[in-house]
C-alpha cells in the first residue's frame, strides 16, 4: 500500500538539492555558501623506493611549502579499480585485425591473462588531487562588514554578479598558480582541472558504481532544449 502510494506522488527532489555544490563552470566549483573551490590533478613519487637524501629532501621541500602557504588546502586521494576496458578493447581489435595466426593466439592468451589478473588481484589505481578553496570572508584586504554582506548573501553574488565572480576567480587563481610552484619545487607535476573535468571528477566520485557502466556525455556535446 505504501508503495503504491509512493509511486502516485511525484518526487520533486534532486539529488543536487543534497549536496553543496552550486555551479560548476569557468574551471572552478562554486559552492552554495559563495566560497569557491579549484581542483588539481597531482603526480605522485613513489617515496619508499628513494634514497634517504632524497626522502629528506621532499620531507623539507613539503614542510616548506606547508609553511609558505597562507591558506588552507584538502589533499584527496581516489582509489579505485583499475578500468582496462580501452585497453582490452584495443587488445580485442588488434586480435580481429591479426593475419598471424600464433601471434592472434597469443594476443587471445594475453588478453585474458590480463582480465584475470585484474580481477583476481583486485588492481586498484590511485590519483591525488590538491583542492584549492577561496572563501570570502578571508579576504583581507576586504572589511569585515564587506565581506559578511557577501557571505549571508553568496549565490546571490556570485550568480547575479558577473564581475564579482571574476574577480573571486582571480584571487583564486592566484592560490593555485602558487601552490603549482610549490608543487614543482617537490618535483611534482599538476594540473588544474577544467569544466569538464571537473565534472566527470565529481560525478565519479558521487556515482563509482554507475559510473563503470554508464559514462558521462561529453559536456561540449550536451544540447540544451531551447
């Protein structure tokens, strides 16, 4: 009987209604209370397989930048199962396309040698990504009462208020244009994550699962009915 009932009402919530991002758009995440977030993508050192000099060195090298920085950042780390389905796909056409006949043999034993391995040993890949976040209200160079009205009244501001934004995005940038040399100071590499990316970073994060089997559209590709 509930069910029955449940099914005759018409849900009017989103799944967006629940979670704290506003807009994602401009290379950067805008948060419902105002604050904006940028995201980027991190290489990673394999620490352990370093000589004691050199661990030394990154361990100043990250202190360092702990210190320099005068702001907040959030270190994420994504595991996951490894997805080789390109790469089987790429193993399964070159097999289609193979006139030797031993070498389409061995690719066949390759391939599935592969897809056991990857399931027996539960192969997962890792990718680390720095969030960059901005908020108003530590904003120096603002006064205390500027930057309240903006917070109590953030989408409003943001969304309403072209040239704020920019100028938000710019104070931004800044933050991740310094964490960037600090970054390479360590020997590492980064990049910031742009619409797209971003978009595809937090509907995989929201959607692991849904995600394997149903891939989000290419976002230069989604037509919005007039």
């Amino acid at each position: 009987m509930q069910s029955a009932k449940l099914a005759g009402k018409k849900i009017s919530a989103s799944t967006q209604q629940y979670l704290d991002i506003d807009q994602i758009h401009d290379d950067t995440v805008v948060m419902k209370d105002g604050t904006l977030r940028a995201v980027l993508l991190v290489s990673s050192v394999n620490f352990a397989l370093k000589a004691e000099e050199e661990q030394d060195a990154l361990v100043a090298a990250y202190a360092s930048m702990l210190n320099v920085l005068d702001f907040p950042i959030q270190i994420v780390i994504q595991s996951r199962k490894l997805n080789i389905d390109n790469y089987m796909d790429r193993l399964r056409e070159s097999e289609k396309n193979q006139t030797n006949e031993l070498l389409k043999i061995q690719i066949a034993d390759y391939r599935v040698f592969i897809s056991q391995l990857v399931d027996i040993g539960q192969i997962m890949s890792k990718k680390f990504f720095v969030v960059v976040p901005l908020n108003p209200m530590s904003n120096r160079q603002k006064s205390f009462y500027a930057r309240l009205k903006e917070t109590f009244a953030p989408v409003l501001f943001v969304t309403m208020r072209r040239d704020l934004f920019l100028k938000r995005k710019k104070d931004l940038d800044s933050r991740v244009s310094q964490l960037l040399g600090q970054l390479q100071n360590m020997g590492l590499s980064a990049v910031k994550l742009d619409t797209q990316g971003l978009i595809e970073l937090y509907y995989n994060s929201y959607n692991p699962q849904l995600a394997d089997v149903q891939k989000l559209t290419d976002l230069y590709k989604l037509q919005v009915e007039e």
